[in-house]
C-alpha cells in the first residue's frame, strides 16, 4: 500500500482545534429513563430538579438546648441569673407546642422551634435544678435558629439538567423528597482493537506478540464515565475484517471506538476502512503522545434515529491511548450524555525540573505532585511506558516548542479531573 507524500498531507491539527471539532459534531443522544435515586450514580439529568418544598421545612434548632423568647432573659447576668420553668420537651420529629411567655422548652438538634420562641440557649450555658433552668447570660434574637428555608427554597432549582450525579447530588435530590430521578440514557459505544500482534492475556504469549493492555484501560475508563460498552474483541489485520466490523459496531451504537490501525503503516487498515463505510473528518493532532487520532463517522445500515454512528479512532501505543481518551473521548461522550460542564479544572504549578528541549507538538507529560508541593515527571516519557501512568498524578499541559525550566509555574491536569 502506497501511502500519500507528506507534502500534500494537511496539518496537523492544534489539541484546541481538536477538541472544538469533536465537541462541535456532539449532540446528546435521545432517549431518557427514570431510576431510582439509589441506582442513579454517575448518570445525568434530563430535567431539572425543582423542589416542592423548603428545605428545612420548618425553623429547628442547630444545638441542644433551651427555646425562649429573649425579652425574658434581657436582664440575665452571671451576679443576676433568671430562672425560668421548663414547659415541654422537643426531640427531633416531635410535634412542639406553643412556647408560653415566661417558660423555656427543652429541645434538642434538628427539632422544630416551638412558635412564640426566637432564641435557642446552648445546654452548656443552662445550669438547672429543681426550680427550673437558670439563664446566666443574655442572649441575641435569632441565636441558634435555623430559619425555614435556609438552604433551599420552594420552587428553586436544586439540580439543573445536565448534572452528573455525584453522592452529595443524589443526597440533595432525596432531601427534596425525590425518590427518582429522569436522566439520559447510557451513551452505547463500540469498542475493538486492531494488531495480530496482540494476545488477550490468560493466554500463552507466541513470540513477537503481546498482551493487549488497551483493551482492559479503554474498557475501565468507558465504564468509569458510564457508557454501556459492546466489546468487539481483536480484529485481524486486514481491511474487509475491518470494514464488516465497523459495519456490525454501527447498526445499534452511538460510537465506535477503535484502538490500533490508524497510522499511515501498509497494515494500518481503520483508517481506509472508515473512509470506504463512511467519512473521516479529521485525522492527526499535534500533540506527544497520541498524534494519529482520527474522528469520523461510519454509515448505517440498518434504520436509525441517525443514519450514521460516530467514529473515534486511537493510536495503538498504550499511553497515547490512555492521554487521547482522557483529553477528547471523554469530553466527547460526556458532551454525548449531556453533561454541561465537562473542562477539567487545570492547576498553575511549580516544576521541580528542568526540560532543556521542547517538542514541536503540545506535550503531555506524565507527572506526579512531590512532597515539597512541586511536581516531578516521569524519566521515561515514551508512549509505550505504561508505568508512568500509574505512577503520574496526572499530566503537564506544555505548549509546542516550550523548555521548561525549575522553578517555572506549568499547567497541571490531575487525573482525578479526567476521570471523573
């Protein structure tokens, strides 16, 4: 197989311009459910979430205590101490009474302020025996008193659609009494690898092959961003292979995603095959590692709500498959799900080292955060040392043609924020 001149290949594309063309083409997928609150992790709302309540429904106490009305402890002090009759007991989900004038209401954390109260006394400020409970202090209106309303409001939305649902969301979803939740459906990708190199391990391992370690990152991460993942498996080498199978990945999925095969190699096939069953729309990013990612599309042949399955292809060596998923698959099928906010936040921090040479490509390298609060990277920056993801804290976002120097302020992308 010839391949075409690099004269006459476009460039390469920024990791900006990249990412703009692939978010640009996602629109969310159609398609929502209903599901529990307890089985709602990870997914993403369709509607908001507008609560029919305030939240506390009611005023309650922030301490255990003494209700009172203040105007009755103006003159406490600790040479002149009032002494007022205990008129009700309230624990949390009791119903209290109205407090009369002149009285005081035991209560305790979260339980609702008897009408007529304005203040809430610690217990630790209350000495009491038998005549009653004495004030040595006099308190401020208001103290003590969570007002109705306080966090959130009727009417108000808590959770607006597009959220991806974190523990802490579903917690406040169920503090407005939402038992179920309408969230988009699970975005369904297609995934398999190219290279009669590889060996799916458990299996011997023939000489000149290895073990096929992308297939078991690509399919953790898919899972970690909640798509409902098809593994096609190893493909062989070869184009009609390649095509029937992009043809299968297509019929009921929102995505292809493939691994291998997009290079410019005689037994690089993904990316003809795309081209035979459908189109590519852009091919090479400017970026180390992971310069060969090509995104597309690929026709249907059955009838869909779309004629066409969107189509990612990712460079076979281990780390640029890792780095180009986390920094444009992941973006792409979180833009698919719905998901508003889908940046990562970025961090400016300190190089603990020194790169005398910048590549001409944006560079990502892998780095970990040193106790001194610097970071340190990796000595090995091939994209075939898979250790160095495991042992990186994330990745240094360095421009193209950029050294970088100790002491210097990088921009620093956790790991937690790509996975998330």
């Amino acid at each position: 197989m010839s391949t075409t001149p690099a004269a006459s290949r476009p460039p390469m594309l920024s990791t900006a311009a990249a990412l703009a063309t692939l978010l640009a083409a996602a629109r969310r997928v159609d398609g929502t459910e209903t599901v529990d609150g307890f089985n709602a992790l990870g997914r993403v709302l369709a509607a908001d979430v507008v609560s029919p309540l305030d939240v506390p429904p009611m005023r309650t106490s922030s301490m255990d205590g003494y209700a009172v009305r203040a105007a009755d402890l103006a003159g406490a002090s600790d040479s002149n101490g009032v002494t007022l009759p205990v008129s009700q007991r309230i624990p949390a989900g009791a119903t209290a009474e109205p407090l009369a004038a002149g009285t005081a209401a035991r209560i305790f954390t979260g339980a609702t302020v008897p009408p007529g109260a304005d203040t809430i006394v610690m217990q630790e400020m209350v000495r009491l025996d038998d005549t009653g409970a004495t004030f040595t202090q006099a308190p401020s209106e208001g103290e003590w008193i969570t007002q109705q309303g306080a966090d959130i409001r009727r009417g108000s939305i808590v959770l607006a659609a597009g959220t991806r649902l974190t523990p802490q969301a579903l917690g406040l979803a169920a503090s407005v009494g939402c038992a179920a939740l309408e969230v988009v459906r699970r975005v369904r990708v297609a995934v398999f690898f190219t290279g009669d190199e590889l060996t799916t391990p458990g299996e011997p391992l023939r000489p000149g092959a290895i073990y096929n370690s992308n297939r078991y990152t690509l399919r953790a991460l898919l899972a970690g961003i909640g798509c409902e993942v098809t593994d096609l498996g190893i493909v062989p080498d070869r184009l009609d292979a390649t095509r029937e199978t992009l043809r299968r990945a297509a019929r009921d999925h929102d995505l292809i995603l493939t691994c291998g095969g997009v290079s410019v190699g005689e037994e690089d096939h993904v990316k003809p095959a795309v081209e035979a069953e459908g189109r590519i729309s852009m091919w090479q990013i400017a970026m180390k590692p992971g310069k060969p990612l090509a995104f597309g599309a690929v026709r249907r042949d059955v009838p869909a709500q779309t004629d066409e399955a969107f189509f990612i292809g990712l460079p076979g060596n281990p780390v640029s498959s890792f780095c180009t998923f986390l920094l444009f698959v992941r973006p792409f099928i979180l833009r698919l799900a719905g998901v508003a906010s889908i940046e990562p936040r970025v961090y400016s921090m300190r190089a603990d080292f020194t790169q005398k040479k910048g590549d001409r490509r944006n560079e990502f390298l892998r780095a970990r955060v040193n106790h001194a609060g610097g970071l340190d990277v990796f000595a090995n920056q091939s994209s075939a040392v898979l250790t160095s993801t495991v042992w990186g804290d994330g990745l240094i976002d360095n421009p193209p043609d950029h050294a970088i120097q100790a002491g210097e302020i990088v921009r620093f992308i956790p790991f937690s924020e790509l996975m998330r």
